[in-house]
C-alpha cells in the first residue's frame, strides 16, 4: 500500500508541474474571473432584495399563545429533528449530533486518506454522503408539512398593517402600549375609547393641528398609512362601543366562571384586564367555538346560542376600558 501510494503523490507532482507549465497566472487572470463572478452574485442579491424583499413577521409578543414559531428553510431539518428528541433528551439533537457531525467532517481528511477519488471506490463515506443528504432533505420536507400546533387566529389586515408601520416607526420610543415603551409621549393603551377615527387621522396628519403645542413631528404619511395606523389606534381600549345589553349578556352567559371588575365566579380565568393581552379577533373566534383554540377547554361555545352581532358586541365589552363609566 505504500508503494502505490508514493506512486500516486510521484503521478501529481508531475501532473501538477505540467499543467503549471501550461497554465495562466494567478494575477490578473484568475482573480479577473473571481472578480466578475463576485459582482455577478452581488448584482443578483441586490435584485433579489429589491425586486422580491424578504418578508418580516412582526415583533415577538411573548403573550401571543397563538404565534407558531418556525425556522429559516434551512434549520427546518434540525427543527424537525428535535421532535424525535422529546424532553430531557432535546441537547441530543441540538447539541450533542450536530457536535459529532462537525467532528467527523473536521477529522475526515485524516480518516479518507486513499489515493481513490472515483464514489464507487469509496462506498462506505458515498453511502454516507447520500445518507446525510437524503435525511437533511427529509427532515426539511417533513418541517415544511408538519401540522400548526397553535391556532390560527385571523387578523383584521388593516389593524395588522397599522400595527407593522407602528413598529416600523418606531412609535415606542416615546409612546407605551400596556406598559411597553417609552414614557415622552401619552400612553396609548387606551387611546381607541378616547379618541374616534377623524381626530386619529388629523392627528397623524397633522399632530400640531389636532393638538395644539404637541411635540410630536409630522411623519408625512400616505392616506393609507393614516387610515390603518388610526385602525390599530382604534384597536386599543375597546374596539370600539358596546350596547346597554353587553352588561347583562355578560352576566347572564359568563358571569358565573368569570370575574370581571370584581364581580363574578372564580372557575374561569379573571377578565378584567383580558384587553391587555387579547384582541377582539382572538374573543370572537373564542366565544364562539372554546375548542378550536383551546383543545382543553371546558367552556361551552356561543356559536349557536348568540349572533354574530351579540358575539360582537360582547367581546366589545369584555375590551372595553370603560366599562364602569358606560354602566
């Protein structure tokens, strides 16, 4: 075995002389070509960033129950894998087999140090190859097809929108929502039962109009802009005004599991600050059918004994931050 393999280094030593004989120098030929094949690659993500963007979810809400985190595409293997590791045994396959693997490939110049480049000649770390990539595919697709485990509640997409240009404007640095952000600028965690639309959206275009001595700057925003920020403005603080009625349908179908404003049953969950960490598309869809957000839940849904209008009106009062001034 050594003969032949000091035959082998004796064979490219020689080849490499030849075709250094005939070759092209490193600079400028072979650095032009790097060169052209960077700017070329460069030029494409350039387009690809312009043309097609990245899409951006919104900032982690760690109250959000019905958010389904998921990887980039290609962690999707390793997202998969940590279900086959449930528990105490998860650093297996976050950890510990990622480890080996870079090991194994960090050491595998030592360990295939054959003269033989042909795959049929190397069947063991062929099939291993084939293997590795045959699981990273699987896992990938079966990541990409598992099922939602949390529930998927519609958003109204113009709330969603306004809520994404709030984040984009950074509008917490001075404002607060439910006791995040800054402390400049009015808390707006209530804003939607004190304000209406029309004063939102002068507001927004124009903040020393609608409010006289305001040290908000104009933001110069788009029509569109302005109707779905004042939306998600509306969203906080109740969603808007609720019946005469709200009070007693609350009574008459919740009030015996649930406490709100110190009055009620204690099976349920106390909702007197529910409008901190739900919306009104999470209740309506709650009230409705419990189960499909809640596979536990003992609660009975409304769908068949309340409209849609009565449903409405209900989840209104339960995020309603005035309701002991409405009564």
């Amino acid at each position: 075995m050594s003969d032949e393999r000091a035959a082998w280094k004796t064979r490219v030593r020689e080849r490499y002389e030849q075709l250094k004989k005939l070759g092209r120098p490193f600079f400028p030929d072979i650095i032009a070509k790097d060169a052209i094949a960077a700017t070329v690659l460069f030029c494409v993500l350039i387009a690809l960033a312009h043309f097609v963007g990245v899409e951006l979810a919104g900032v982690a809400d760690p109250t959000d129950t019905t958010y389904n985190p998921r990887p980039e595409w290609y962690f999707l293997f390793l997202f998969q894998a940590l279900k086959f590791f449930p528990g105490a045994w998860e650093p297996v396959a976050a950890i510990i087999l990622p480890t080996l693997c870079l090991v194994f490939l960090f050491c595998l110049p030592w360990i295939d140090r054959g003269p033989n480049r042909h795959p049929f000649d190397r069947p063991i770390l062929t099939l291993l190859g084939i293997g590795a990539v045959a699981g990273f595919v699987t896992l990938t697709v079966l990541g990409m097809s598992s099922p939602l485990l949390n529930p998927v509640v519609q958003q109204d997409p113009t709330i969603a929108a306004g809520k994404q240009l709030y984040d984009a404007l950074r509008c917490n640095y001075c404002h607060s929502i439910n006791g995040r952000g800054g402390l400049l600028a009015p808390d707006l965690s209530t804003v939607g039962a004190r304000r209406d639309g029309v004063w939102l959206a002068q507001h927004f275009t124009d903040p020393q109009q609608a409010t006289p001595g305001s040290l908000m700057p104009r933001m110069h925003l788009l029509p569109e802009e302005v109707a779905t920020l004042a939306a998600y403005m509306q969203s906080l603080g109740g969603e808007g005004p609720f019946s005469a009625q709200a009070p007693a349908r609350f009574a008459e179908h919740c009030g015996s599991c649930h406490r709100l404003d110190g009055q009620g049953g204690d099976l349920g969950p106390d909702l007197s600050t529910v409008h901190t960490y739900r919306d009104k598309a999470y209740l309506l869809q709650y009230l409705s059918d419990p189960t499909a957000l809640n596979k536990s839940a003992t609660m009975p849904g409304f769908r068949d004994t309340l409209s849609a209008a009565e449903l409405e009106d209900l989840a209104r009062y339960l995020l309603s931050t005035q309701r002991q001034v409405a009564q």
